[in-house]
C-alpha cells in the first residue's frame, strides 16, 4: 500500500559521503598497488569516480569512452592471445611425429610422490585435490612424520577454502592418502613422481629400485627443475615410460606444469602427464629435454644480467621496483629470496661454476669465455640463502620471515665488491632495467624455439 515513487536507480541523486576525496585518493593507491602495471583495474576505477561526480547519463558516456580505450589496448590483445595460447598448448607435437591427435593416455587411478619437502607436499596437496589417491613416501621416520604434519596443515587450508570443506577432500582416510618409508606400496600405483632435491645420482638411485617395484606399465614421473631426463631414464629398464614433469613452487598454487619428454618417452606418456595435468587444474607445456628445458633456461640469462646491473651500480630494489611496476609479480631478487639461493648455489657447483670442483686460477667474473657474476656464490658463502635464513640479497624480520628490507650491509657489500674488481658503477635507469633484462627473456625463448625445444611461440608464452 505504499506509493512506489521514483524506483528507476539512474534518477536516484548519489549519497554523498563526507570523505569522499580521501576515499578515492586511498582507494586509487590500493587499486594501483593490487593491478601493477595492468590498465583496467585503473580505468576500472575512474569509471566509478565519474558516477560520484556526474550526472547519470554523463557517467555512462565516461564508461564506455574508457571501455573504447581498453578494447583497442595493446594489453587487450595480450590478454586474448594469452587466452588462446594456453588452450593451444594442449595441442602437443614432437619433432618425432608423436601428437596430441593419435596419442592416447592411460587411465591414472592411483599415484605416489617420493620425498615430502616444499615441492613434495605441494604435489600430494593437488592430487589429494583432483581425487586421486596417493601413497607419500619419505627415506626415514623422522623425515615422514614431518612431511606427514605439514601436507596435512596444507590439506586443512585447502579444505577451508572449498565449499564442502574437509568431507570433500577426505584426505584422514588412508585409502585416499596413505604415508609410508617402505617401497613396496607402490607396487600397485599407476604413476610416480619423484620430487627430492636436484641430485642426478640420488634419483637415478630411486628409479633404478622403482622400475623393479612397479607394475610394467607405470609411468615413471621426476620432478626435476634443470636434470637430463635421459640420463635418468637410463637407470630404469623402461625409458619409453619415463617423463619430466616439473612442477613450479608452490605446487599446489602454481598453474604452470611443464611436461619434459626424453628421448625415449613414449607417445602415451606424453598425453598421460598431459591428462594428469587437466586433473590438477594445471596447465601443461609439452617441451623437450634440455638443461633447465624452457621455464629455468629462460629465467638463467633474466636472472643473470639483473645480478650484472647490480655489479655495475644498481640496487636490488631498484631492480625489483622497476620489474614490478612494469607488471611482473615479483621481481629476480625477492623471486630469488623467496626459493632460497641455496638451491642455484648446489645446481653451479654441480656444474663445476663455483666451489672446490672450479679449476685453480679461473678468473672470478668469467666462465667457458663468458661473463659469469660471483656474486650469488658469495652471498650464499656468508650463510645468506633469503627467506629461510632471514637475509640474502633482502633482509627478513625473522629465519622464514616474508618482508623484504633493503639491506645495509648488501650495499656496503656491493660496493666494496665493486672496488675489488675495478667496476666503476653508472646510474641506471628504469628503461635500462627493463631491457637488459627483457631482451635476455626474449632472446632464449627465440633460441629455444630456434633449437626445436618448444613446437610453437604459445608453448614458451
């Protein structure tokens, strides 16, 4: 029994706030903050200025003037195109004829991941996640238990986010996840991913034992981040089922998974890997076997010439911010920090680049006749290995602290570096940051597409 009056919201006058000039400025900051480098959440924004300050019908005409501007951005284009190109990657191909439309895979009903560190547990999070149960073996008690606690603390926080909670995942039942120090459990699984430490002699030690325990059919997965896929199948009596599948860190949160065929895998292995990516909700790159494959070859000369600015008169926040405000989510040195510098540390003296292995008399900043920066093998000879120590090329509030400080003592540290080896810093600016360390990106993944490694641009992008 009420009259209606005006129920048309465009005739509604805005309520006008108190603050309203504060609101925005702070609300402006945090969008900037949230979007780098990314123009619509911006526009997004000034969109819902206009409705505050104009008339109804002159903020319509604002909105679809900035609507106009975004769809002819370059940043449009980018978005389609990467759009498309991760449903393009589920078309594979190999240089040996092998392909997504004559390959087909085999059924994964049950998995076991060996070795229960960051990536380990992360692993058995997204198959926990996707259904598949899954045996989680570790080398001795002690190692388990921890393992066992905190994939069950991850598998908590997963359960919290989705709708049904912990009922869903039902990960304290041991059909579905059962933890174990005994190989014979994995007599029945129909993959296994093995994720313990880059160490070629360890896991060719694991898969020599796995292609005895497993049923014949297996597929033998090793989550190796640079290693020879081949040089690892050869420890088994069956190359043809044996697959890289590198997983990114956090492997539960990451979307990438990059698929690593040997020179022996088989067609059905491929798509397998490929179908097990679906199920984790990943998206799965087909890519050949070379050191570092594409993720990690690519990010090596990024890495590098940002270490190189640092040598010629640049910061790591400096490079970082630049980095950052032109879109990345995080820039080399907090990347760096974040994964532990350990981690690269133990891949060089691999390699014979750094530590005792490393010829008498080889000069400090070269390397195979190339320029090579010490600077990464000095920091981690101070114990500064990033997040996990509380310092590296940031400083921490705390060992496994996550905010990054500059530091100090790394510019006192850089600077004296500097005089040791006659290096006359320059400023440097945004734009040279940018390039140098673009360019670098760019040119591998040409060399990459160049050596056959990826079967199209999309697969690198």
């Amino acid at each position: 029994g009420q009259p209606l009056g005006p129920r048309r919201l465009s005739l509604k006058p805005v309520p006008k706030l108190p603050n309203m000039e504060a609101f925005l400025r702070e609300a402006l900051v945090k969008v900037k903050r949230q979007a780098r480098g990314c123009l619509a959440p911006e526009l997004c924004f000034q969109a819902v200025r206009a409705a505050t300050e104009r008339p109804f019908a002159e903020g319509l005409r604002r909105e679809r003037e900035l609507f106009r501007l975004l769809l002819t951005s370059g940043q449009a284009q980018a978005l389609h195109y990467a759009f498309f190109a991760e449903r393009a990657v589920r078309r594979w191909a190999t240089p040996g004829g092998a392909s997504w439309s004559s390959a087909a895979p085999q059924p994964v009903r049950k998995a076991a991941v060996i070795g229960l560190g960051t990536m380990g547990r992360g692993i058995v999070t997204s198959l926990v996640k996707a259904n598949i149960p899954v045996v989680a073996l570790e080398q001795d008690l002690e190692y388990l238990d921890k393992g066992r606690k905190a994939v069950m603390l991850l598998l908590e926080r997963e359960a919290m986010k989705m709708e049904g909670g912990a009922q869903t995942l039902d990960f304290h039942n041991p059909a579905r996840l059962q933890f174990t120090v005994d190989f014979d459990p994995l007599c029945d699984v129909d993959l296994v991913i093995e994720a313990v430490f880059e160490n070629m002699a360890l896991k060719k030690e694991i898969f020599h034992k796995l292609s005895k325990v497993c049923k014949p059919e297996a597929l033998l997965c090793t989550n190796t981040s640079a290693l020879n896929i081949d040089e690892i199948a050869s420890a088994t009596n069956r190359p043809q089922q044996v697959i890289g599948t590198h997983f990114f860190s956090p492997a539960h949160v990451m979307r990438l998974l990059e698929i690593i065929y040997g020179h022996h895998t088989s067609p059905t292995a491929i798509a397998t890997a490929v179908q097990l990516a679906k199920a984790l909700k990943k998206v799965g790159v087909v890519v050949g076997n070379c050191f570092g494959f594409v993720g990690n070859r690519m990010m090596f000369p990024y890495v590098q010439q940002a270490v190189f600015l640092l040598e010629e008169g640049s910061r790591p926040e400096a490079v970082d911010q630049a980095l950052e405000d032109f879109g990345f989510k995080i820039g080399p040195f907090r990347m760096s920090d974040l994964a532990g510098l350990d981690v690269g540390w133990r891949s060089r003296k691999e390699q014979g680049l750094t530590g005792p292995s490393l010829p008498a008399g080889t000069p400090a900043r070269q390397r195979h006749g190339q320029r090579y920066s010490p600077l990464p093998d000095l920091l981690c000879q101070h114990g500064r290995f990033g997040q996990k120590t509380g310092k590296g090329w940031y400083r921490y509030e705390k060992a496994g602290g996550r905010t990054a400080t500059p530091d100090p003592w790394l510019h006192n540290f850089l600077s004296r570096y500097r005089d040791t080896h006659g290096i006359k810093s320059h400023s440097i600016d945004q734009e040279e940051i940018l390039e140098r360390c673009l360019f670098s990106l760019i040119n591998e993944g040409f060399a990459i597409l160049a050596e056959g490694i990826a079967s199209g641009p999309e697969h690198l992008d």
